[in-house]
C-alpha cells in the first residue's frame, strides 16, 4: 500500500477493505477476476453475460491486467470517497425515511441530546433475554447479563443477540449462517446490525428511526424501543385464533368468530382474563394498570390457570392464596410473585411495577401467563363456522409488516378489518406522497355511535378515489365498499400497488430521479420475484454488499437498494 494512501485510509476502513475484498475474491488469490465477478452476479440473481462483466472490470481496472488487485481496489475506494457515487450511496444508507434502516444514524443521534430511558424496562428486558437465551452456545460472549448495569446496552453491540432475540420472536427469520459470529471486526459488526435491523423491519417493528450506529453504541432509549418491539411480536404471536382455536372459548352470547377475530391481542388478553376471573366469581378489570395494581385480581388469575394435574405431563400446582390479604401493596404484590414463580412465570414485573401499574410491563406478563397456561378448552359442537378460520398467507403476512415497519397507526394486526375504516391506507398514499385531505375528507375516530360503517365506508370510497385520480393505480371493478367488506382478492390488489409505488419511489429518490426505472434492474426484480423460494439467499446480497460499498459502481447501487427492497417484498423467500 503505497504511503499517500495511508493517510486518508483509517486502519478500521483498512481492515473493513480486506473483509469485502476477501468475500469477492473466492479462490483468494488476491485479486478479482472476471470469473469472481461472474459468479457474484450469479448469486445475486443476476447472470450477466461474459462481455457485461468483462467491461465491468475493464471500468476499474488500472493496469490493464484484467482483474482487480487489492492496491486497485483500495485507490477506487479513495476516489470513491470524494465522487458524487460516494455522495448519493451515503445519503442512500442515511436516509431516515423508509426501508433503508442500513448503516444509517437515527435523528436523535445526530442530535447528541439525551434520552430518558426507563430503568424497569431495561430490568425487565434483560431478564427475559436471559432466560429466553440460556442455552444458545452464540450467546455466551454476553450473557447472562446483569440487569442493573448497562451492560445490555453493550450486548446490543455485535448484533447477534439482536439477531436471535428476533428469530426467537418469528423463528426462522434469520438464516444461522448469515450471523457473523467469530473474529469480529467493525465491517462484519455492521453487517449483523444490518441484518438484524432489516430482519426486525421484516417481522413488523417499525425501525425508521434507528441506526446500526445506534445499536452499536447502544444508545439506551432505541435499543429498548427496538428490544419492547421485538419482544411483543414474540409474546402475541399466538393470541390469534387461527393459531390457537381455544380461544373461541371467549366468544360471547351471539357473537360470531368473526367478531373475535377482529379483536388485537390486547383485546383478548383483557378478554382472557376477565373469563378466569369470571369464573373465580371476582370483579372484572378493565385494563392491566390501575385495575391490577393490588394483584388480588393477578392472585384470582393464577389460581384459576394453575395446573390442576388433570393433564399427564402437568403436576399439579396448588396457587396460595395466603398473601391477598396482606395489607401492604409492595408485600401483597410479591407474595403474588412468588406464586407466579411457582408456574415460572416470574416474568417482566417486579412488585413495584405492579403496584405502579406500568402497563406495557404487565400486559408482557399477562401474555407471558397465557403462552404458558392458557386454561381454554375449544368449544366442540356448538354452531360455530370453524370455515371462517383461515390462517394469514405468507402474502398478507408481508404486507401487514410492511405497513407496520412504515409506523401506520393504529398497528395492523388483522389486514382486512384493520383497514375497513381506510385509515392505514390514506397514511400509506402519503408514503407514495399521494396528498391526502384530512381535514375535509376524513372521518376520524371515535367514529359516532350511530352510522359508524358510514363514516367508514366513506373513508374508502375516498381511498378508492385518491387511488383512481391521483396516484393513478389500476383499480378497475374496485370500491370503496369491497375495502370496506375486507374483500381479500380486491383489497390486496390495492395494497400491492401502493407497495410497489412505495418501492419504486424509494428507488427514484436513491437514484436522484434517474436510472429508477432501468430496464435490467426491473427484468430483475420481476424474474426474483416470480423465482422466489428457489435461489436466493442472504448470503449473496451480503457478498453484494460488499462490492457495492468498494466498488461503487451506480449500477450496483442499484442492485443492492433492489435486494433490499426484495427482502421487504418477500422477506420469507429471500431469508
Ligand atoms: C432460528 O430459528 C429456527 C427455528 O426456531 C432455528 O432452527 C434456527 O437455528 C434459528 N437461527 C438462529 C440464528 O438462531
Ligand atoms: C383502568 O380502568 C379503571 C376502571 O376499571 C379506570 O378507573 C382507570 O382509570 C383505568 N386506568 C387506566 C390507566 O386507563
Ligand atoms: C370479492 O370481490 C370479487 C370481485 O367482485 C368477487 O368475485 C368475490 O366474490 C368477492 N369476495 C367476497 C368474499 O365477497
Ligand atoms: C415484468 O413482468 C411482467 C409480467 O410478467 C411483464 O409484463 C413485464 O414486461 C416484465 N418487465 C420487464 C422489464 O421484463
């Protein structure tokens, strides 16, 4: 390397180089062919011709040898560093807005102020993670972790905890392989953080303001906001009736499973509750906060889920009920601790959290109770039209996390009923910078009592309108009504549009307006796309990554932006 080098090349960058050169370089020679170059564009679901690649290489190569040696590789990341390429690739990986939460830093770190942060929380977190991680061999390096000290911040730090707490959540999200997990160095650090972040915006968590910078300083108030993320997808996972049909037990005198289905997971936790307290013959609770800060209805709770020994590999569990007359809150709060402990659900709460009432921390208990001892038996024989129960496709999966990972409020747990009002929907055409009216032409909730569908349904008649006039979709046979209805096939049709607008725009801006639309690249897509399932893995666009970053080459910005929108299309068949 020669001297002039050495000082606008810092050693970590240095270091950063040799790891992507050497994930390029496949027969490790030192130098790229076109054959390496070849077999990248191969795995990235790209076959290129000989020629395509050859001029690829003739681009960058100085000496006229036809491969890229290290030294050459090094001078083209100098120029590189100073080019417009550089410029916009930057700004690509620090865009704020959208699906792009890669390498970037979040507002409130580029602001330098300081955040609160809620010490229960971190407590609570850093139990559960050490429970939840005990016996993973890759977690060792950092657990278990001591949760009165920061040190889950510094955990956060390499990304593979992050990694695993998400596949914990939605197993198989991350592949094992794609975690970097020896010799650690700044690029390869990165790179987890990278995944981790783009694996977490793929389950639903909405990551926008959040950097792998971020994670890797472990900046407190983020890093819980994340952790809190991922840990409710994991605990809500199975609060849906398509996933556990004993919930139907708490359908109520002439409802329908339909009703029960459009209720949240919160919704049927209370729900869940309130029947076993119903059945102790105690008073209902309207929320898991003032109403559970004396934890007589929590004692009520447990006794009514406990083991009664009637299944084989469940012993019985007497509850005590020695401590609910207590008269100390603190006190009466631990003893019904203790109990909970007895079913291994000492999780998320100390005494002071239940007495304080803090409602994220006890709803995590409360979902935590159910996962384990649910108590519902399913209704046999009833009228219930068991044929409404379709499970979420894959599809409908993918755009629920979509939307979500953009932050639309309210959440979107069930596609079709959550956005029978249009509400999510508006919010997303403004992601497309479709202009919405919503002081003249948007019912917002509390919808009245009387007419509500009204209001609703005009909701989507205008969703439908802005659709046809402005943003100009296809939206031939489609109204306001059928959205309304939660008509699968016509509202996924409008859906799919507004995601492909989404990408294609993120593209256009990356590309300052050009090359968005290059043909190649589209050929490309639509070939991933039709080819899902089959091919591609992390592993290419990681390699990808690599040569984007060193190489540069608008062309291959292109590329990589394209594999990160294709894991958010079809993140299932791309992990
Ligand atoms: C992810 O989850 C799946 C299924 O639970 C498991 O087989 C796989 O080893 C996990 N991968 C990681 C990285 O923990
Ligand atoms: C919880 O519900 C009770 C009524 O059961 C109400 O008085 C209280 O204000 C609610 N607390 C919160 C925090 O919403
Ligand atoms: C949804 O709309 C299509 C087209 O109008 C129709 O064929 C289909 O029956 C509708 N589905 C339901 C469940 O109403
Ligand atoms: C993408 O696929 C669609 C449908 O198969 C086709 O009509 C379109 O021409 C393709 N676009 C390109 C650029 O290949």
């Amino acid at each position: 390397i020669s001297i002039n080098m050495a000082g606008k090349i810092s050693k970590d960058e240095l270091e950063e180089l040799r790891e992507a050169f050497g994930k390029i370089d496949l027969d490790g020679n030192g130098s790229i062919c076109d054959y390496e170059l070849h077999e990248l564009f191969k795995e990235a679901n790209l076959p290129l011709p000989g020629y395509k690649v050859r001029e690829i290489i003739q681009k960058l190569d100085r000496n006229k040898d036809n491969k890229i040696s290290f030294d050459e590789f090094l001078s083209i990341f100098q120029e590189l560093k100073s080019s417009d390429i550089a410029k916009s690739f930057r700004k690509a990986i620090n865009r704020k807005e959208g699906i792009l939460a890669i390498g970037g830093t979040s507002t409130q770190s580029s602001e330098g102020t300081q955040h609160s942060f809620s010490e229960e929380e971190r407590y609570a977190f850093v139990n559960w993670l050490n429970t939840a991680l005990e016996n993973d061999p890759d977690c060792k390096h950092a657990l278990p972790m001591d949760p009165n000290s920061d040190s889950l911040f510094k955990a956060m730090g390499d990304g593979i905890v992050l990694c695993k707490m998400i596949n914990l959540s939605v197993p198989d999200t991350i592949d094992e392989r794609t975690i970097n997990k020896k010799k650690l160095t700044p690029f390869t650090i990165q790179e987890n953080l990278n995944l981790a972040l783009n694996s977490a915006s793929a389950i639903g968590c909405h990551v926008v303001n959040i950097g792998a910078l971020d994670l890797r300083e472990g900046k407190p108030h983020l890093v819980l906001g994340l952790l809190w993320q991922i840990i409710k997808i994991g605990l809500f996972a199975d609060i849906e009736l398509s996933r556990n049909e004993a919930l139907a037990a708490l359908l109520r005198d002439g409802e329908t499973l339909e009703d029960l289905m459009k209720l949240s997971p919160e919704e049927l936790l209370l729900r869940w509750a309130n029947f076993h307290l119903e059945n102790a013959g105690w008073q209902k609770i309207n929320n898991f906060s003032s109403d559970i800060k004396d934890s007589r209805a929590y004692f009520h709770l447990l006794n009514q889920i406990s083991p009664k020994g009637t299944e084989e590999d469940q012993p019985r569990i007497d509850i005590s009920m020695a401590g609910f007359s207590e008269k100390d809150d603190l006190k009466r709060a631990e003893n019904m601790l203790q109990q909970a402990d007895r079913l291994g659900c000492r999780q998320f709460v100390t005494p002071a959290d239940v007495v304080a009432g803090n409602p994220k921390l006890n709803l995590a208990f409360v979902a935590n109770l159910f996962n384990k001892y649910p108590s519902l038996t399913k209704p046999e024989g009833e009228d219930i039209d068991w044929g409404l129960l379709e499970g979420e496709t894959r599809e409908e999966r993918t755009f629920r996390n979509w939307m979500n990972s953009l932050g639309v409020n309210p959440h979107v747990n069930h596609l079709y009923g959550d956005l029978a009002d249009a509400l999510v929907i508006l919010q997303l055409y403004e992601k497309i910078k479709v202009p919405v009216d919503w002081t003249n032409k948007v019912n917002k909730p509390p919808y009245p009592k009387i007419g509500t569908n009204m209001k609703k349904l005009e909701n989507c008649n205008y969703a439908v309108e802005l659709g046809k006039t402005t943003a100009k979709f296809s939206l031939v046979g489609i109204g306001g009504q059928d959205l309304n209805d939660g008509n699968a096939t016509l509202t996924l049709a409008l859906v799919w549009q507004l995601m492909r607008r989404y990408t294609l725009n993120v593209l256009e801006d990356l590309g300052d307006g050009q090359k968005a639309n290059d043909d190649i690249i589209v050929k490309w897509v639509n070939t991933t796309l039709s080819e899902a399932g089959k091919t591609t893995k992390i592993s290419s666009f990681k390699v990808c990554k690599a040569l984007l970053i060193y190489l540069g080459c608008l062309f291959l910005i292109h590329l990589f932006i394209f594999v990160r929108c294709i894991q958010h299309l079809s993140y299932n068949y791309v992990l």
